[in-house]
C-alpha cells in the first residue's frame, strides 16, 4: 500500500519542493535526444534510468538540506496510449513502464526521505494531445476511459497520487479527476495557462477550477498552475476569492515568452533565476495555500535553490 496515499501531506501548511523542466534539462543541457518530449524513453535502459536517478537525486538532496518535502514526480508525462504508439509501445509495454517509473522513485524515496523532508510518490499524467493545444476535445466520459489504463496502472503501483500536467481543457480534466476518483487515488490537476492568464481553450483558470470541482464532486486534492511564467497569471491571481485556496502549486516556466514563441524558438531561455525566486515569493505572499513549488520548462536545479532561497523561512535556509 502507497506510503502517503490516504493522508497526504502535501494537504498540510508544509512547504515541498518539486524538480524543474525535465525535458528541457536534459534536451539543452544534458544534449539527450527524447523522442516525442518523451522522458519516459530513458525508462528503456540501464543507462537512462541512471540519467534519471541524477536528475532527481540533485532535487532530493536539495529537500534534504532545506527541510522540506520534495515531490518526486513520474517521468511519465508523455506514456499514454497516443503518445506511447508513437514510440512503438503497446498497451503492455505501456503499463510495465509505468510502473517500473514508479519503482525508481520509491527507491528514491527509500534512499532520501527523512522525518523532515518527506516525500511523496507522484504518478505523472498528461494530456492526449499537445499540451499547448486543445486539438480534439474529448468530453469528461471519453477522457476518463482513456487515461484510465494509465491511471489504473498507478493504482496497482506505490504511487501516492496522480499528477496531471499541461492539461489545456477542462473536460479533460474532469475526466482525468473522475478516473483517479475511481481507483481512490488522490489527483492533482494543473492546468496550462497563455500569457493572459487563460486555457488555451479560452477559460479562464477560475471558472475552470470551479468547473472541475462540480463535475468531479471537488475530486482532486487540489489544483496547480504550469508551463505558464508567473507573469501571465499574476493579475488573475491578485483578484483573489475563495477558488483560490484550491491552488497549491505552481510549476512555472523560466521564460515569459509565449507558448507559440518558445515553440518557434531555436534556443532556450532559461530567463533569470534569482527574479524567477523572488516572484514565487509574491506569489506566496497572496496565495496562502501555495506551498507546492517547482519549475516547468526552460526551469533547472538553478531555479528550484533560488525559489528555495526566497521562499523557505530563515531557519529552513540556513
């Protein structure tokens, strides 16, 4: 039985950290080729698994030092069943990553966890399509039978939860909250937003968080913002009310480009750590229930010590 699955603690006041743009971590600085954005294909060898222990053991340690939790979340962003047949894996092939993605963060978790940074075990999903487009809508119904081979692979699985990325719709969310609801796995869903603080299907966050929450029976845990710089929703988030308290975590890109520039741009733009930091903090400041912090893409090891530095009490920083 998962460590964390019926008391999660990510529910409490506690800071937990999370890792930063895996995909663009390694793609720019670490020169690896992952077809499709797909992190899940270093699961395929020895020598992969090894890349992705070293990428989350920095993050680990990092918690450890800090006296926080760290979220360790799969790299299984991408191992659905549209994505995986891209890449030649069948259902089964599918379900056996899933699984052993799990298996390596649980031997993470074995080797890092203390009393004072505990760790919880995230099964990562995300959307059928692009992530920065919403391409064919599936409704609530069709989304939930979709994931649910994923979903129910985590189940069976120690993961703690389900973590779900990029998701730019909300019946798809819905579907993918009603399908953790079903195995009783906790989900997270986090949404994509475009620099004026909506979905990419026109939504803003607001009305999507509440859409969710009364289609789903509020089933997720709680909800988070991703693959958007705190820029492009700071003044959505400065009208406050109570929807906001739903908001825990942010996983924010490095750059406060758009999502059709960075698609076009040669380089990556890492943006500046340190500012990036300081506008979590901010953040903090009006979010009383933002305690989930990581990085999306363009974000790396970089960013995770600076949002640390700028966000952890003084005697959690020393």
């Amino acid at each position: 039985m998962p460590k964390y699955r019926h008391a999660l603690p990510l529910l409490s006041d506690d800071i937990f950290i999370m890792d930063a743009g895996m995909e663009t971590t390694f793609i720019f600085h670490e020169g690896i080729d992952l077809p499709c954005f797909a992190s899940f294909d270093l699961m395929k060898d020895e020598n992969g698994r090894d890349r992705l222990r070293a990428y989350y053991t920095r993050f680990a340690e990092l918690a450890c030092a800090r006296g926080v939790g760290f979220v360790l979340d799969a790299p299984t962003w991408r191992a659905n069943a549209d994505w995986g047949a891209r890449l030649g894996f069948d259902a089964a092939a599918l379900a056996d990553v899933n699984r052993r993605a799990i298996d390596l963060l649980v031997e993470l978790r074995q080797r890092y966890e203390t009393p004072a940074s505990r760790m919880v075990v995230s099964g990562v999903v995300g959307p059928r399509g692009d992530g920065y487009q919403t391409g064919t809508i599936m409704t609530a119904e069709q989304a939930a039978h979709y994931h649910a081979a994923q979903i129910e692979t985590f189940a069976d699985s120690e993961a703690d939860m389900v973590g779900a990325y990029t998701l730019n719709y909300v019946e798809e969310a819905v579907g993918i909250a009603l399908a953790a609801k079903a195995v009783n796995l906790p989900s997270v869903i986090s949404f994509t937003l475009e620099t004026d603080g909506r979905l990419p299907s026109g939504q803003n966050l607001r009305e999507a968080v509440e859409q969710v929450d009364a289609e789903s029976g509020a089933a997720p845990a709680y909800f988070m913002i991703n693959c958007a710089h705190p820029t492009h929703f700071e003044n959505l988030i400065a009208t406050g009310g109570d929807w906001l308290d739903r908001v825990r975590g942010v996983r924010a890109n490095a750059s406060s480009r758009s999502h059709a520039e960075l698609d076009a741009a040669p380089d990556l733009d890492a943006g500046d750590p340190v500012q990036l930091g300081h506008q979590y903090r901010s953040l903090r400041d009006r979010m009383r229930h933002l305690t989930v912090l990581g990085g999306c893409c363009g974000t790396d090891y970089r960013h995770i010590e600076q949002i640390c530095l700028a966000c952890l009490p003084a005697q959690q920083a020393a």
